[in-house]
C-alpha cells in the first residue's frame, strides 16, 4: 500500500493496511492520523466528513479512529478546490 504523509508530502510504501504505529520513513509523522485520512476536511464539522466518526482534537497524531480510510494524494479533490476558491476571493477582495 501507498500513503502519502500529510507532514512532508513523500509516499510511503506499506506492507499491508496502515498501523497504529507506523511512522513516516522521512519525516517520522504519524501516518494513522485524520491528517491523513480520506475524510479529513478543514472545512467540515470537527475537519472529518464521516459523520459517525468520534471527535478527535489532535489530527496530526495516531488515533483508534475506524473509519480511517488512507489518503492516497496529498490533498483531496474538496480540500484542492476549498483552497484554490480560498486564493481568488482573497485576490479579488475589495479593501
């Protein structure tokens, strides 16, 4: 399995699914963390989509999360588009 860390943006190569423990082989980031989790979103109640999922306040770090789907790029297409339409407001933001 592939995952690329939130952290330093390198992929890693795993031999099965994410672990609890396993860490970035560049950086040393937590890769079983909602930072990089298919349903983190900065912009959703409590930066998660999956509404079922427990509240966690520490996205960067490990957590017992279940419903931890990797993230296979950097940024989701959601995440890409909020801060692309972020960017255009600001420029076109009258003072």
């Amino acid at each position: 399995m592939k995952i690329s860390c939130f952290s330093c943006q390198k992929d890693n190569e795993l031999a099965g699914k994410v672990g609890l423990r396993d860490e970035c082989h560049h950086c040393g980031a937590d890769l079983h963390a909602c930072k990089n989790c298919d349903f983190y979103d900065a912009k959703s109640y409590n930066e998660c989509r999956e509404t079922s999922a427990d509240v966690v306040r520490e996205k960067e770090r490990s957590n017992f999360c279940d419903f931890f789907i990797p993230r296979q790029k950097g940024l989701s297409d959601l995440d890409q588009k909020a801060r692309l339409k972020a960017a255009a407001e600001a420029l076109f933001k009258k003072s």
